[in-house]
C-alpha cells in the first residue's frame, strides 16, 4: 500500500511507501518530528525539510486515527524540544552574549560582544524563575494611611505591600 506525496507546488512525486517494516509508520515520521524539534517547533518547514507536502501528516492521521495519540504524543515531545532549545538559546545570549559585527565604510573592522537583558528576563519569568511577577493588581483601600505615604514617595509598591499592616 502507498500514498502519493506531492510537492509544495502540487506536482506529484509518484507513490512512497506507507511503512517502514520495523514500526509501521510511515517513512516520513521520525524526520519529521526531528525537523520540528531541531527547526523551532515550525511544521510547515519541517515538512518542507522532509520532503512532504504540509498537509500530508494531517492526511495520514485522518486515514489512521488510530495513531492520533502517537502522533500528539511525538508532536508534543518534538515542540518540548524546541522550546528548549529556543529557552537555552536565550539564556546563553543573556548569560554568555553573542559577538555582533562592528562595520566601517562598509567593511568589518571589530567584533563588539552584547548581551541582551531583557531576553534574559523574559526567559527567567518563562520559566518561573523571574524575581516577581511583571504586574499585580492593588487595591488601595486596603492599604494605611503609611503605606500610601510611601507608595507617594515614589518606594516600590511590592516593598511597601510586603511590609503588611494594611487595612482587613
């Protein structure tokens, strides 16, 4: 049994076989999710990558739905990846920097190495591990007559929270 796979602008590329022997998925699979996994977690270029129409895993599973839960299990695993590797990609320029080319009348004369605090953070509260939330919300009954004060002077609002004795 076959399936014929087409190319992104339509033409057919002849019949491909259904399965490899050993597992019973198709030929595609394992690079499929690979590609997904290596390329960021984007499916239309992972199936570019190898080879298959975009629509062509959305087919099969259409055809085998008896393999959805595989399928969503693998494409879970493979976007964990990607995620992963995106999320290690921003620590490393936040942490390690990333060289950046310095240019003078239009050629390379240096190398400046940057670092980007804000993809740093932004990873970190991605993950949970930020200092604090970025926003809350406070009601300003609750608050004394003190808290206020210092809230008007400009002191930081979760300082002044944490510091208790407000109202009820």
């Amino acid at each position: 049994m076959g399936e014929s796979v087409h190319t992104k602008s339509g033409a057919k590329k002849g019949r491909v076989p259904m399965a490899q022997p050993s597992d019973g998925l198709p030929k595609w699979w394992k690079a499929y999710f690979a590609a997904i996994a290596s390329n960021g977690g984007f499916r239309y270029k992972a199936a570019e990558q190898v080879g298959i129409d975009k629509s062509t895993p959305a087919k099969y599973i259409e055809k085998n739905p008896h393999l959805k839960e595989q399928f969503d299990a693998a494409m879970t695993e493979a976007l964990d990846q990607a995620s992963e590797s995106l999320m290690n990609e921003a620590v490393r320029r936040g942490r390690d920097g990333y060289e950046e080319p310095v240019f003078y009348l239009g050629k390379e004369v240096a190398k400046v190495k940057k670092y980007s605090d804000t993809l740093l953070m932004f990873t970190l509260n991605a993950r949970g591990k930020g200092t604090r939330n970025t926003s809350f919300t406070l009601d300003l009954t609750k608050l004394t007559d003190e808290q206020l004060r210092r809230l008007a002077d400009g002191e930081d609002p979760v300082t002044v929270v944490a510091s208790g004795g407000g109202k009820g």
